[in-house]
C-alpha cells in the first residue's frame, strides 16, 4: 500500500515530535502515521460526484484536526486535481 506522504528529503525530526493535545499540520506529515487506509478511503469518497456532504466526527482528542491537516489535506493536494484550501496567513 503507498502512504500518503513521504518525507521531505530537506525535512528532520522535530526537537520534540510529540504533540501533547496540539495537532499534527502539514509540517509534521512525516509523523503523522498508520491511518493511511482511512485517509484515502475519505479521499476517494470526496472524489466521488456522488458524494454530497462527508462529515467527519468523533470524540475531542481522537485526531481529527491531525486527520485533516496532515492526513486528508495534503494528500487531496498533492494527489488530485480542483481541490484548494484556504489557508491562514500571518500577513496582516
């Protein structure tokens, strides 16, 4: 099965790599690990005309905000074509 991210050949680990109840983002890709399976079952699903809404939910702390910003987003980024995300900037 292929993961659905790779490390950056310029990426190291973190000083500290554990999270604590933060979340894993887009720079922390690499950590984010094992739940490659259910990040493209959702991408395949979001792929799907068919597909109206797609909700996803769950107790606080089981890593939804991990799931998407490190999991779902960068994969329907990098992997498939008409999917952009707004994203925050710092600029002001």
């Amino acid at each position: 099965m292929t993961t659905t991210h790779a490390a950056d050949e310029n990426s190291s680990w973190p000083e500290s790599p554990y999270k604590g109840l933060s979340f894993y983002d887009h720079d922390d890709i690499f950590l984010f690990a094992g739940r490659d399976e259910d990040v493209w079952q959702c991408a395949r699903l979001l792929d799907d005309p068919a597909t109206r809404i797609l909700m996803l939910h769950g107790p606080t702390g089981c890593g939804k905000s991990s799931f998407l910003r490190a999991g779902l987003v960068p994969l329907l980024e990098r992997s498939t074509a008409g999917f952009q995300f707004l994203k925050k900037t710092d600029e002001k």
